[in-house]
C-alpha cells in the first residue's frame, strides 16, 4: 500500500498561506520567513498529498501551485487507495467462504468433533430413527415425560420391548405419567410389565411437558412449529435445567397404581380441582382437555360436574367458588 508524507508545521504554515492567497507565489518564502528551498520542500508534500495542483500551462515552479480544499485532497489522494483495499477485502471474504466449505470434512487425528447444541427434525420417521439411535447408546438413565392421554396399544407394546432392553442393560428408567392414564387398560398392563423388570412410574395431574432425557446428557422436546417433529438438544445447561424440572415434577407425583374405586374418586377429585382453576383462568376446553391428558368430551363432562356440584352458573363462577371454599391447590 502507498506510504504517504507526515505534515510538518513548517508544511502547514505554507499551506496556509497558499490557501489564502489562492497560489504559491514567490513572496511566500519572505513572509513566512523561510528560505526558498525550505518552501520548494513543503511545497513538494503538499503536492504529494494534493493539497497543492499544478495548473496546466501554469508557470513553472511554486507559481503554478494553487491550494485544493482539504476534502478533495482526500477524494483524489485515497480514492485508488480504498479501491485497493475494497478488492483486497472481497478477496479475503472470497477466500474464507471457500475454505469455511471445507471445515466439516477436516477433523484432527485423534480428535472428537464436538456435536451442534440443538438439532430441528421436522419429519416423524427421522425422530424415530434418532430416539433409537440414543435408545441403543444410553448407558445409565433414560427420564420420560408424557403428558397426554392414554397411548395406543401397539405403541406402549413397541416401548416395553424397546424399555426393557435398556433396563436389561442397567440403565435406569423413571416415566412421568398423568392420572387419566390410571384408569386406561393397556397402560396398565405395560406399568405392570415394565415396573416388574425394574422401571419407575409416576403420575401427576398436569405435566411439564413431553420431554425425553439420555444419561442427563441428552433431551428430545417436541418442534414448536412442525407437528411430528422434534427438537435434540446437547447443550449441557439446557439439558441440565431440563432435568431438574423432571426431577421436582418427580418429586411431587405419586407411584402408579391401577386405580381401585377409592383411587379413583381421589384421582378424579384431584382432576375436577384442576379443572375449575383453569377455567377460572379462561382456559377454553379443548386446552383444558390437552393439559389433563383426557378427551374433550370427557372434559365436559367433568365441567358439568363441577359446576353443578358448586351451583356456579358460568365457568369463571366455578373458579371463584372453589378458590372461596379453600379447594387445596393441584400438587406440581
């Protein structure tokens, strides 16, 4: 890159007078007090750096410098300067594009490359193949939450040989359900199978949210925008956070135990309290009925219930009416 001179004061005081007199002229020497050759110097930087033009057809010498505005001095000085350096940069950009295409195909011998924190999967058989793929890998717990209703027979029959391939590997299995899957047949059948070879169940009245966990290591939430898919994260204080909102939820469930008609009212008890609160927070039914794990018309008929039983004419009544007589507040 072009060197440029440094402006001494002696230059800017020639400048100046340039500037004011419109031209260099030869009187300038003896006004400044400068000999002629000292001007002939300075006036050869401000040339340099255009702050002095010689003009065409001008006489020869300091005579034909006049003085350029400072700004276009700089136009004219820099212009072919920045445009250098304008190439100089594409190129450098061009460069690190093209090498930054060849990063996922170098990885140093004897080095692990570290795995992306989060991964979007937004079709269901990628989600499948993914979840058995950390299914086959866990090595000491595995942590499930699955809010909702009651799953399909065929499903709970896929993840009890699945489960119990782990657990005979000797992960350890805890599953968070809610309490409408007490009184669901199939999924009885599978608690029963799969606590007898070893995993925990449990069950509250609302969940967190769906949520698979690895060895801690791992977790698999659904995709908020895509309906069949998922999101993987491997971001340590994420998983982590994760982890310890199963863990309190965990805490505060009860084991599971097909309901006997005693359990039943409790747990039927339990979900019509639930219920009246979040009608009393305007929740419409068909939120109502995804947050219980229940189907809507189950849910309606609860809600009829309810307010019949508080002899609340509006639903938002039935939430005021069970907060006035001290309902006990739903557990997690």
């Amino acid at each position: 890159m072009t060197s440029f001179p440094t402006l001494s004061e002696q230059d800017l005081r020639v400048f100046q007078w340039a500037a004011g007199h419109g031209r260099l002229a030869p009187q300038a020497a003896a006004e400044l007090g400068l000999s002629e050759a000292e001007v002939q110097r300075s006036a050869q930087v401000l040339e340099q750096l255009h702050l002095l033009r010689r003009l065409p057809g001008g006489p020869d010498g300091e005579r034909g410098l006049v003085a350029v505005p400072p700004e276009l001095a700089a136009a004219s000085l820099l212009a072919p300067a920045e445009a250098e350096l304008r190439r100089q940069l594409a190129d450098a950009e061009r460069v690190r594009a093209e090498l930054a295409l060849l990063t996922p195909l170098y990885t140093p011998a004897g080095a692990v490359r570290k795995p992306e924190p989060l991964d979007e999967i937004v079709d269901l058989d990628t989600v499948i193949d993914v979840i058995s793929t950390l299914t086959a890998r866990c090595r000491t717990e595995v942590l499930t939450c699955q809010p909702g209703g009651p799953r399909a027979p065929h499903l709970l029959e896929q993840a009890f040989a699945r489960d119990l391939e782990m657990i005979r590997r000797g992960v350890r299995m805890r599953t968070l359900y809610q309490h409408t899957s007490r009184r669901h047949a199939p999924t009885q059948e599978y608690v029963r199978r799969i606590s007898a070879a070893g995993a925990e169940v449990r069950t509250l009245t609302a969940l967190f949210g769906r949520m698979i966990a690895f060895d801690r290591e791992t977790a698999i939430i659904p995709h908020h925008d895509a309906y069949d898919g998922a999101v993987v994260i491997r971001d340590q204080s994420t998983v982590a956070y994760l982890v310890a909102v199963f863990d309190h939820s965990w805490t505060l469930a009860d084991p599971y135990a097909p309901a006997t008609q005693a359990q039943a009212d409790s747990s039927l008890d339990e979900i019509k309290q639930a219920i009246v609160r979040l009608l009393a927070e305007g929740m419409k039914d068909e939120m109502i009925a995804r947050r219980l794990g229940m189907s809507l018309r189950t849910c309606r008929k609860h809600i009829a219930e309810s307010m019949e039983t508080l002899g609340a004419s509006s639903r938002f009544q039935a939430g005021y009416l069970a907060r006035g007589r001290g309902e006990p507040a739903e557990p997690g």
